[in-house]
C-alpha cells in the first residue's frame, strides 16, 4: 500500500477541492493586460511611466509593481516585460508568498480561480 500523497488536497464530501496556486510571480512575464486582470484583478493603482504603464497590487506585508511595456511592431498592445515585489521590514515572507497572497486575495473577492 502506497502512502497518500502530501500534495493532493482531499475536499470533504459535497465539496470540491481546491487547486494549488501557482504562486511563482515569474509567470507574469509576457502576460498582456486581460491576462493580468484575469489572474490578479484590478490594479489598486495604475501609472504611466512613459513608456511603461505600472500596475501595483498590495497585500499586507508587499507591493508587487508590474512594468507592461507596448510591442515594438504593436504599439497598441502591451504585455509585461518586468516585475517587482518590495516587501516591508517586519515582513517574514518571501516574494513568492506575497504573489500568493496577492492572487488569493482576487480569488475571495471574486470566486474566480485561476
């Protein structure tokens, strides 16, 4: 007999389970703008920063700034090229548990799951 494996979340009956999330913020690299408001909602704040536009998201102890520079050849449609998570000094976790938080977030308020 083969011990159950860690990884799979087990739902209580009636319930269905809940997947993993990916929480590697690299996956944010060539995402246009509808992808990123699918994954992460809205921006709490978004900026022009000729020629970037800068979304920003918090979560309690982060800020996560993602840099969406227009294609060259498409000037008309951006994707992001560059990310940055800052966290505060009293913040225990690291980049990757703050891109969690972040889409965790979203997905309460939304009951949208990536």
């Amino acid at each position: 007999m083969t011990a159950p494996d860690p990884e799979l979340t087990i739902a209580p009956a009636g319930e269905a389970a809940i997947p993993p999330i990916n929480d590697d913020p690299h996956q944010l690299m060539g995402l246009a703008p509808h992808a990123v408001n699918r994954l992460l909602g809205p921006p709490s704040l978004l900026r022009t920063e000729a020629p970037a536009e800068v979304w920003q998201y918090t979560a309690e102890d982060c800020v996560l700034d993602i840099y969406l520079y227009a294609e060259e050849k498409m000037p008309d449609r951006s994707t992001v090229t560059y990310y940055e998570i800052r966290r505060s000094d009293r913040a225990e976790s690291g980049a990757r548990a703050c891109f969690g938080e972040i889409i965790q977030s979203w997905n309460n308020t939304s009951d949208n799951t990536p």
